[in-house]
C-alpha cells in the first residue's frame, strides 16, 4: 500500500531542525506550513516555558495532542512536530494518518552542539542537561522508529540539503505517492 503524503510530518528530537527544513520544504512543493509548537503557543495563549511552569509536561502534552488532533483534518501541509510529540498516547497513529512522515536524526553530539545555548526547552533548564538529552534519546529512538516512514540523517547538512534530500527521496521511492 502507498505511503499516504496528503501532509509531510517532520519528526525528531529538538535541535535536529525540523522547523527550519519544513519551512524550506513547505516553499519547495507550494504546500503550507504548520509548527506544533507555534499552534501550541498559540491554542494557550502563553509560551511553551510558560505552559510547562504552570501545568507542567503533563499539561504541555494534553495541548499538543489536542493541536495534532486539529490537523488530522488538513490537506497539503508540511507540519514540523515538538520533540516529544511521538510519547503521547496514540500520536504515532495520528502522526501516520496525517501523511508521510519524515524522522530527521542527528548524533547525540550534533544535538548537545544546537540546543546547548538556547534557554527556550524546558526539559533541559537543570544542571544535567547533556544527560538529559541522552536519556530522552534512550527513550525516544524505537519511538520514532516505529513512527518514520523515511529516516534522513541531518549531521553536517545545512537545512536546504536537507529539504532538497528530503524532496529527491520521496520523488524516487516508488512506494510513496506525493500529494499532487
Ligand atoms: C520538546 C521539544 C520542543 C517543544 C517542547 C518539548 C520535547 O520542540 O515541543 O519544549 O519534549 O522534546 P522542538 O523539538 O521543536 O525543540
């Protein structure tokens, strides 16, 4: 059976540039582009750290589910997911009907390189926060394995590479058929 692409998803762990490929790729087939995150921010009328301060990860991941759940119903979107996206309860199926979806991975230290600086992932506000993401990537990895439907690998590529890989993978392989 054909890989359903009405929607392209972006999954992966944070840091692996899922918003900046989406976007690119989103001009690239004249699709239009969603964030999670950004519908998130959006759907609570607060920011991410924000969200996680006051309800917790707990909270955040009702919200996120919610806004994946309103997309199920779109057509001709690249939709770039949180990190965490893959450990809500049945969001792996969601993500799956919503189309091809695509797992962007990058090496433990690619990611520790990208997120080191940035004070914008709750998750990784502690003082392990290396430990963290090795832990996370533990748990996350047969999570994304089970979701992915093509797996790129982003380390040493900048994110137009990235795209461009993405749009000749799904344009040869014969058993996804593109959205048109
Ligand atoms: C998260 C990743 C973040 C954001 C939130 C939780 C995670 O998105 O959804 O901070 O659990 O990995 P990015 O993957 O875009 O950083």
């Amino acid at each position: 059976m054909p890989i359903p692409c009405k929607n392209i998803v972006l999954i992966g762990f944070m840091g692996t540039g899922k918003s900046t490929v989406g976007r690119l790729l989103s001009t690239s087939l004249a699709y239009r582009f969603a964030d999670t995150d950004e519908l998130i921010v959006r759907k609570a009328g607060k920011k991410i750290p924000a969200i996680f301060e006051e309800s917790g990860e707990e909270g955040f991941r009702v919200i996120e589910s919610e806004v994946l759940e309103d997309l199920t119903k779109e057509e001709g979107v690249v939709i770039a997911t949180g990190g965490g996206i893959v450990t809500g309860e049945g969001n792996i199926e969601k993500l799956q009907t919503l189309g091809c979806v695509v797992w962007l991975t990058a090496k433990e230290e690619s990611i520790w390189e990208r997120v080191a600086h940035n004070k914008t992932r709750p998750l990784l506000q502690n003082d392990t926060p290396r430990e963290t993401i090795q832990r996370l990537l533990t748990e996350r990895l047969p999570l994304y394995e089970k979701a992915a439907h093509l797996t790129i690998g982003t380390d040493g590529l900048s994110a137009s590479d990235v795209s461009f890989g993405i749009l000749e993978c799904l344009r040869l392989e014969k058993e996804i058929s593109l959205h048109e």
